[in-house]
C-alpha cells in the first residue's frame, strides 16, 4: 500500500487571500509556485484500477485526484479544507454515483443538516458511512483506523487515521488544536507519523490565540527522541518552513523531521 502527498498547507492554501508576502506573491505570480491544501491517497499501487480512497476533499480536489477512480472518501472533519471539496462531487462537478464518504456521526449530522452538502446525499452523489472512533476498515492490501482528535469550534468531530500496511504503520493527523496523550501515543506507536505543523512558533501571526495549532518547535521537543519517522504537513503560508532553503527548514532536517511535499509517496 503507497499514501501519496496530494498538499501539504493549511486550508486557505497558497496563495493565501489578502497576504502580500514574498511565498504568496510568488504563487499568483506563478502558479507552479503555489501550494495545495493538505490532503492524502491511499493507493495499492499506480494503476488506473488500484484501490484508492482520500483523506479529506478540499477546496483543490480538482488539482489532486480525477474524480472518476475513487473507493471512498474519509473525512477528518468540516472545516475549510478537509470537506468543502466534496462539493466537486456533485451535479456542478462530475457528478458521481454513491460516492462512500466515511464520517463519524457528528459529522454525518453536519452534512444531514445543512446546504449545500445535504444536497450531495438528497441527489445520490455520496453514501455517508458510519466511520466512528476506534472503527477499522479493510482497505485491500491495508486497514485504516479512526483516532479521535482534539480540535476547538468546531461543528464536527475530529478524525485522524492509523493507516496499518503489510510493512509499517502510518499516522495521519493533519489539523489539531493542541496534543493529548493519546494521540501523541499514536504517534509513538507509528513507524511513520504525518502530522500538523501550522505554525513554526506562536509568533507567527497576531491571531494565533483564535486558531491555535501545536507549533513545530513544541513537536519536535516533544517527539525528538522517539523512533517514529516524523514529517509536518498543513503548513500555514506565514510559516517559515515552507521555504526549503530557510534556517528552519534546515533546523527541522538537523534534528531528524522532515516537510511533507506534494507527489512525495511513502510505501507501507
């Protein structure tokens, strides 16, 4: 089983609406610059007809995966960037035919209940499966477990995945508001762990109180001495690490992490 990197930045992308920076400026500019949103494809192998199934639609679906080669959907939550690309899949997009969401069933009542999601399940475009905490699913090849998530405001839960192959185990945990115990033993328990790196320090951005995340440096102090393969995803344009060559990135590879990147695969 291969998980390939479909994005790796916060759910606004990049570029990012209203930011001029240089990392933003570059992008509008040029698109090949620009960054898509944090997503995940689950995949036996690069064949038209493997297995394939995404972890969270988001608002650059239409960039990462072509809508007609999916087994299913799994959806960490409903904010921005995890669910608004499931609207591609409906009548003004390519309109599918039961399309298998999984969802926990908070989120099930989010999408029951409010347009125009609602209207993806009244027309037939997705099949909402029951995909609750502590839950696995056979994936052909591998088995893929909900993990409940901590993650403030919101109107459903939160997600992440432990994606268990022949070989290693993966840990899929994209967008969090601050680490528990348990999921910072998920991560223990991973051979290769995939998670949020937001931001680089609380610094960052003078809203940082409204929409905290777990900082780099704060993960790496937490988790440098374990033996999981650990790499940061959904990235915020303001982080510094985005950049390759920038004294963080550099400080993130010297002490043995890495920055998911998009097209990057990892065999488990």
């Amino acid at each position: 089983m291969k998980v390939e990197i479909l994005g790796n930045v916060q759910d606004a992308g990049v570029p990012h609406l209203e930011c001029d920076c240089d990392v933003c400026e570059a992008a509008r500019k040029d698109a090949r610059k620009g960054k898509r949103v944090a997503s995940i494809l689950l995949k036996e192998n690069s064949d038209n007809d493997s297995v394939r199934y995404l972890v969270d639609a988001t608002p650059d679906v239409r960039y990462q995966i072509k809508g007609d080669y999916l087994d299913g959907v799994f959806i960490s939550h409903g904010q921005l960037g995890h669910i608004t690309g499931l609207l591609d899949f409906g009548e003004e997009g390519c309109d599918k035919n039961s399309l298998p969401v999984y969802v926990t069933d908070k989120t099930r009542n989010f999408i029951e209940r409010n347009d125009p999601y609602r209207l993806l399940v009244d027309k037939g475009n997705v099949e909402l499966m029951d995909f609750n905490d502590g839950e696995t699913l056979d994936l052909q090849g591998a088995e893929i477990e909900a993990r409940e998530a901590e993650h403030s405001r919101l109107n459903t839960d939160t997600t992440s995945f432990m994606i268990k192959g022949p070989e290693k185990t993966l840990f899929y945990m994209s967008d969090i508001h601050a680490w528990t115990d348990e999921t910072l033993e998920s991560v223990k328990e991973a051979d290769i762990a995939i998670v949020d790196g937001t931001f680089w320090n609380e610094e960052e951005i003078d809203r940082y109180e409204e929409v905290p995340h777990p900082v780099m440096k704060e993960t790496m102090h937490k988790t440098e001495d374990w033996d999981t393969e650990i790499y940061f995803t959904h990235l915020n344009h303001t982080n510094p690490a985005l950049r390759p060559d920038s004294e963080e990135r550099q400080e993130i590879k010297e002490r043995g992490f890495g920055v998911v990147e998009e097209g990057q695969e990892f065999e488990i």
